[in-house]
C-alpha cells in the first residue's frame, strides 16, 4: 500500500476546550463566567443546553487520557478556564483551580502526552463582563494577571502555550453578531473588543517569556480562506470587505502590520467607528506583534463571498451542490480549503512554523448493538484534510503537527450537543465514553506518522 510519510517529529494531537467538556461550572471555587451566564439563559443555546455538566470530563479526566493513550496521541489541546484560576477575573487566586490543571498535565505527562494549553477559548469570567468585558482595556490587564499565575505554577513542565483561541469568534460572534458570549450585537463594541483581545495576546506572551523562557508560544486563528462567487465587482468587493474583516483585521496587527487600511475606511464608511480607531493607544502595535514561536489555524471550511452575503459568517457557503457535500453543521467539506490557506498564510505573513490546531467534522452516527460507531464520513473527512496538509508540506510550508477537533463529543456553543465531532463518542446521561473508528483509523495513522493514499 502506497502512502504520504509526514515529516520525522510530525505532532500529532486532538484538541477540546474548557467549557466544552469540563463541566463542573459552580465546583471548588470556580467563578461563573460569560458562557456560564449565556448557557443559562433562556433562548441563546438551542435545547436549553448548557455546559454545566458537559462530558464531566473534570470528574473523568484520568479516564480520558486512558483513552487518549489507546489513540497513542502525541499531543493534546485544551483550554485553562480562567474562571476556575481567577474567580473574578483578577485579584484572587484560587488554589484548587491551579492544582485541577496541575493534575490534568501531570496525567498527561505521565502517560507521555505533551501538553499544549490554551488560555482563552471564550469562557470570560462573567466578573469582567460586567465591566464590559473584551471592550474595557482593563480586561487585557486581568489576562496577563490570569497568565502570570497559571504559567508560574505549570511553566517548568509546559513548553508549548497559546495565548488565545479564534479572537475573530470571540469578538465578531461575541459583540458583533451575538450568538456566542455575552450576546452583544455592536460593531463599535466588537472592534474594541478586537483590539483588547490582540493587546491581551502581546501582554500574556511578555508574561510568558518572563515565566517560561524556554516556552514555545503561539496564537490560534481561525482564517477563512475566501473568494469571490463570480467576477461581478459587486462580489469581488464582497470577497475583500469579508477577508478584510475576518481575516486581515486580526493578522496583519500580529504580524507587525497596522489595521488595513482599506477595512478602517470601509468600517468608517458602514458607521462602525463612529469615534475612529480611538481605542489604539501608542505601543499598542508593538505589543501585539511581538515574535511568536507559532501560529496555529482552525480550518472547517471555505467562505464564497457574493454581493449582499458578506456580513453573514454563517451564510458564505456556495450555492450549487458542493462536490463533496456538508457535514451536520451545514458546513461545505472542502479540503483544498486548508492547502489555499496555509499556502495563503504562510506566503503572506511567514509565521516561523505554523500548526493546523484544529480541524475536524460534525457526524452524529452512533453506536451500532455492539457498541461500534461506523463513523466513515468523519474518516474521509479526516483523510481528505491530512491529504491536503502533507500538499502544503511539499510545497514547503513549515507544518508541525495536526490537531482533530475535537478528542471527544462536546458542547458545541451556540447548538449545543446537537453537533458531535469527537473521535470518542460521549453518552452525556451516563458520561460512558466509547472510541468510534475513527479514532482507531486516527491510531493508524500516527503509528505509521502517514496517511493511506
Ligand atoms: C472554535 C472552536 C471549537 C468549536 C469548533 C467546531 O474554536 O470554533 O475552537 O470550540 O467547537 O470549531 O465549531
């Protein structure tokens, strides 16, 4: 059997996130945070769902490297819930939430699995949000405090940290569009919220050089690689308003550029900076362009912009029948997606090496009378996607590892557990948790660090 070898050292990993698997919101002195509050009002999460218990994956942890091991994963994404560290943001620390990740990365190591945190995936202590969150300065502030008291504790056995996950989410979805955390819909709020989320990121990667010198640190984005649907000017000018404010907004101040100058004007001209960029304050740019050892990409999908479509992150897909069809998110599957974009990224801003941090798919098979989930789709998914890495490898770009999103069934925001994408199945009324064959076909492919052709 032919196969495509990925380079000596290739990391391979699955990835999760705090609120999405941890639950245990309110235990050992955790604070509430903005997604805590979201979840538990009537109406934001489809179902009434909530992250409240979640996969339980804070009672069930030491279970859930087992399984890891059984997938022989070289690597594991999560996140840190600041709420569990700083209750309130900022000032108080609380011991049981260092000593919950203390646990969860000796686990890891023990079992031979190298950790790689991540220190915001969106979970806002609720604290902060009441001073307005991501669009007060201050919270910029709390993070470096946040990052300080967690890279003290765990920085002598961590070596790979990122600051923050997908701030385009963060921001657009949070304060913009309102269907994430806290469900603000205001451009002006959003673009600060931006710009404190980037200011946060250069501000933790200073406290993180000073605790962990050693550290490799990187910021995780989650690009759109997009294209106009025809070539009428009308969604051409489409294509550059929403690859403006999706993706340049976020990596050209991260890679030492200013904002575009071209997306400034065109938010000017919609009437979303009514006070122009008042927020950037001198040194800013510095701050936020420090060197990075890595940049890490989220890739689901492509963006195909026409004219009138463009505000709606939700609705880029291409009209005709897409060749290779949706996944449960209504998604588009296209996998030369992730070749365009790390060739796009890696041409256009050179990030010194770069990792794919997640990728995967929403199927929902589930377990057959003999407990096996024939998860085939998920597969192909999965193939057709490393395929298109080990091109961008060829073509000479410096991918060092591939994430799936996500390691376990989990709560998918906004859908709640409507959408599963784990290679493990969880049974949220027992918590029992079941490998699906792609994670057996994943094992596979690390072991012989190649894909099937
Ligand atoms: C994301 C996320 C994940 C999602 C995944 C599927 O960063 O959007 O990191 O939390 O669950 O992308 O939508």
């Amino acid at each position: 059997m032919s196969k495509r070898i990925f380079p000596h050292g290739f990391v391979w990993g699955a990835a999760t996130s705090a609120y999405q698997i941890e639950g245990a919101w309110d235990q050992d002195g955790k604070g509430e945070s903005i997604w805590d509050r979201f979840a538990h009002t009537p109406g934001k999460v489809l179902n009434g769902d909530t992250g409240d218990v979640a996969a339980d994956h804070y009672h069930r942890w030491p279970e859930d490297i087992a399984l890891m091991q059984q997938i022989g994963l070289k690597a594991y994404r999560f996140s840190i819930a600041w709420t569990r560290i700083l209750p309130e943001g900022c000032g108080r620390v609380n011991p049981a939430g260092l000593d919950f990740y203390e646990r969860l990365v000796d686990g890891l190591l023990a079992a031979g699995i190298t950790p790689y945190p991540t220190l915001f995936h969106w979970d806002l202590p609720q604290a902060l949000e009441d001073e307005g969150g991501w669009s007060n300065r201050k919270t910029a502030y709390a993070f470096a405090e946040f990052t300080d008291a967690i890279s003290r504790r765990l920085g002598d056995r961590i070596r790979d940290w990122t600051t923050h996950n997908e701030v385009t989410c963060a921001s657009l979805l949070g304060y913009q569009l309102g269907i994430h955390a806290p469900g603000i819909c205001d451009w002006y709020t959003a673009l600060r919220a931006a710009h404190h989320l980037l200011l946060s990121h250069g501000l933790a990667v200073q406290a993180l050089r000073a605790n962990c010198p050693k550290a490799d640190v990187g910021f995780v984005i989650d690009p759109i690689p997009a294209e106009p649907a025809s070539d009428a000017p009308q969604d051409y000018a489409a294509y550059r308003w929403f690859d403006g404010h999706h993706n340049r907004w976020f990596l050209d101040p991260l890679y030492g550029r200013e904002y575009p100058a071209d997306v400034v004007s065109e938010h000017i001209r919609r009437g979303h900076l009514p006070k122009g960029l008042d927020f950037l304050q001198a040194g800013d740019y510095d701050l936020i362009s420090q060197p990075l050892d890595y940049l890490g990409l989220n890739y689901y999908r492509r963006g195909v912009l026409r004219a009138g479509s463009e505000d709606l992150i939700n609705n880029i897909a291409p009209t005709a029948n897409p060749p290779e069809g949706f996944t449960e998110t209504g998604w588009e599957i296209y996998p030369q997606g992730l070749f365009y974009l790390l060739l796009q990224v890696w041409l256009t801003y050179r990030p010194r090496q770069i990792y794919i941090t997640e990728n995967g798919a929403s199927f929902s098979d589930a377990p057959d009378e003999n407990g096996r989930v024939r998860d085939e789709r998920r597969i192909a998914y999965l193939h057709g996607h490393l395929a298109a890495a080990h091109r961008a490898i060829e073509a000479g770009v410096p991918l060092k590892g591939y994430f799936v999103w996500s390691f376990m069934d989990n709560f998918e925001w906004a859908m709640g557990y409507s959408q599963r994408f784990g290679l493990v199945w969880v049974d949220y009324a027992s918590g029992r948790r079941l490998l699906k064959d792609s994670a057996l076909w994943y094992r596979q492919v690390i072991e012989a660090n190649a894909i099937p052709d």
